[in-house]
C-alpha cells in the first residue's frame, strides 16, 4: 500500500477524533445538575424558625435544650471552656452583634436567644475541613461524619456562630443517662447540632421542636406554598451575622 | 575455624530461645486454640451467610457506615432480599446480645482493637444470649 505522509497524518488525525469523539460527547452532554436531583434529600431545603415573642427562655424555659441534649448524649462537662453545645442561650445583643439600631425594644434586648448550628446555605465549616468530615447535604443539613473527623478544629476555627465543640475528653462519664439510640462521641471530635437528622429519618421533628410548648421552634422545607416559608416571607425577621455570607437558615421571628 | 564449638553452639542456643514461642505453645496445647465466640440461639441466619459474615464484616460495616452517615440510606438489602435497619447498637447487638462473649473473643484472639465501641453504645445489660421457647 502507497501512502504519502500527508494522507498518513490525515488518516491519523481522523482517526483519533473517532476515538475521542465518545467520551467528548459523555462529558459535554452530561447534566451537571443530574445527580443533585437525586436521591432521598432532593428538592428539599430545611430550615428553622425561632419566634422570640413566643419563646420562654428569658423566664428560664429549657425544655428544648435539655431535650437536644439528651436525645443525643451531649456531656455536660461542667467547665464552659470544655462545654459541649448543641443547642443553648445566648443574650440578645451576644446572638445578634451586627445589629446596631440606636433603640432595640427593651425586653428584646434582655430577652435571652436559643442559638445553634445555622445550616447554613454557604458554610464556611464545610469549605475549611480537610477530610470532608462535615459537609452539607442536598437538603441542606450541614452534617457531621464522626468517624471521618480528625479533629483538627478548622471548623470550629472557620464557624462564626461557635456551634460547634470540640471534645477534649471521653465524654461519657459526663453523660447522666446515655441515650442507646445515639451514639455518644469520642475524644478527639467536633461536635454540632444535626437538625436531628436520625428523627427526620424515622418521620420524626427535631427533638427541641417536639419538646417546645410554647410553639416558638418551627422546622420544616422552606419552599414557597409551606408554613415556614409563609412565616418568614410575612413576618420581620433576623438571621444571625447574615452579612457575612453564610446564608444562615435559622430565622428569628422578633 | 577457629571456636567451632563455642559458635555452633550459640547457635544452637539462639535458635532454641528464637523458635522458643513456636515449640512451647505446640507442646502446652495452645497452638490449636481457636477463639470459639458465643453465637446467639435466637437466630441462626445473620445479615448475610456465616461465613461472609466471618470473612468480610468489616467491610460490610464499613458499607454500612458509609450508606447511611454519607448517603442518608439507613435501610441494608441483604443479598437474599432481607431488609435490615442500619444500626449497630440496635441490629448487630439485638441478636450478639453479649459483647464480650462474641466481638471481643475474636478481636482479641487476633489483636484487633476496632474503636467502633468509642462512640457506639453497647447495651448496658449485656445480657447472656436470650433463650429460645
């Protein structure tokens, strides 16, 4: 067989497109957005809503911390530099820093606010953590993995809510009952709120949702046509240092 | 050669005392010990066959592991169709009521210290292997 080198090359070039034209086409035509559409957690954005007017801590209302706390075995070490937080109280102006309006209503002022892990929509936590340890679900729960956490406290460095704790110590000697349905943790991890993921899964609200009497904790999918959706749309409301980017999904009623 | 034996001799000593573990526990009877864990008698099939379960349950735990903390899928599909909730407390530990006398008898015997017990809760009873009607 006779062929020139310029044929050669052609034939050559041709031959490699045919070759790269598949996997070309795989790729281009993928949808980048498939796989987010799939899945348990899909078309879902869960949030909470925290109605101070209807909250009870300021008179010293705890039902749905100690709930949280027991559901899901959170020692109470005893030392605030050692202490385990999932869900607690914090003053008003401590809560919300950035708002500086001259004249905030005086019982807003001394009333006390529950605070937690925001969930947030950007969380800086997830971004920061080497072994994906943390990281936010398609639902919107920023979710911890225990057993992937090294404890290299990056995200407790990175969250500017302080939500999450670090355990310095086996808390299990801190624990009163130790709840069989949850784990405990270990030494050496960070620790935060989940929204109750494992109730959520069983059909179940969040444990402090569930143990509030006064109706102030509100939890659900935040898309148009819900409750919380037409809560937060219709009412003034707060999110804690949300012009820092975070896109906090706890939203306070005032 | 010079000290022939003298070096023969140590020699002989230093493989005595080197294979000194091998020899004594194959003559005291230990070398054919097996762990023997205590099986529950309320069930005789677990998750999957015995000896998958002998082979590869560290691996299927770490499936486990992974399906229900990262992929929020808390429901196992056995190979033969069985349906079983992800739970280590709550699955494993229902029917191997007894830590002690089965986990540990082998992680023991092969000096594996897995820390899944960190952080899982053992039930605090530990009951000895419930009884059969």
């Amino acid at each position: 067989m006779n062929i020139d080198r310029r044929s050669f090359l052609k034939l050559a070039a041709l031959g490699l497109l045919a070759v790269a034209a598949k996997p070309a086409f795989d790729l281009i035509s993928r949808p980048s957005a498939a796989r987010a559409l799939e899945g348990p957690f899909a078309g879902k954005r869960l949030a909470m809503v925290v109605d101070l007017n209807a909250c009870t801590a300021g008179d010293g209302c705890v039902d749905c911390i100690a709930a949280c706390h027991s559901v899901h075995n959170v020692p109470d070490i005893g030392n605030t530099k050692e202490e385990i937080k999932w869900l607690w109280e914090v003053d008003y102006k401590r809560a919300f820093p950035d708002q500086e309006n001259g004249f905030v209503s005086e019982p807003l002022l001394d009333s006390r606010v529950l605070v937690l892990c925001n969930h947030c929509d950007n969380p800086p936590c997830v971004k920061v953590c080497p072994t994906q340890a943390t990281w936010k679900r398609e639902d919107g729960i920023v979710m911890m993995d225990y057993h992937r956490c090294i404890g290299c406290r990056y995200c407790m460095a990175a969250c500017p809510y302080g939500s999450r704790s670090f355990n310095w110590r086996d808390p299990r000697p801190y624990i009163d009952i130790i709840q069989q349905g949850y784990p405990t943790r270990t030494r050496g991890v960070v620790e935060k709120c989940n929204f109750c993921e494992e109730r959520l899964s069983d059909g179940l609200q969040p444990a402090c949702v569930e143990a509030c009497s006064s109706g102030a904790l509100k939890f659900g999918d935040l898309k148009p046509g819900t409750e919380l959706y037409d809560l937060i749309s219709s009412q003034f409301n707060l999110r804690r240092k949300a012009e820092l980017g975070t896109r906090p999904q706890v939203y306070y009623l005032l | 050669m010079y000290d022939k034996g003298k070096i023969i001799g140590g020699l002989a000593v230093f493989l005595c005392l080197a294979s000194f573990p091998v020899w004594y526990m194959a003559a005291s009877g230990k070398a054919d010990y097996s762990p023997d864990p205590v099986l529950p008698v309320s069930e005789n099939l677990c998750v999957e066959s015995a000896q998958y379960m002998k082979e590869y349950h560290m691996q299927l735990m770490q499936q486990w592991r992974d399906q229900a903390v990262r992929q929020g899928d808390s429901i196992y599909v056995s190979s033969d169709n069985r349906t079983f909730d992800i739970n280590l407390t709550g699955t494993c530990l229902k029917c191997h009521t007894n830590k002690a006398d089965f986990c540990d008898r082998c992680h023991n015997y092969t000096g594996t210290a897995p820390n899944c017990w960190d952080c899982h809760n053992v039930p605090p009873a530990n009951a000895p292997p419930q009884v059969t009607k």
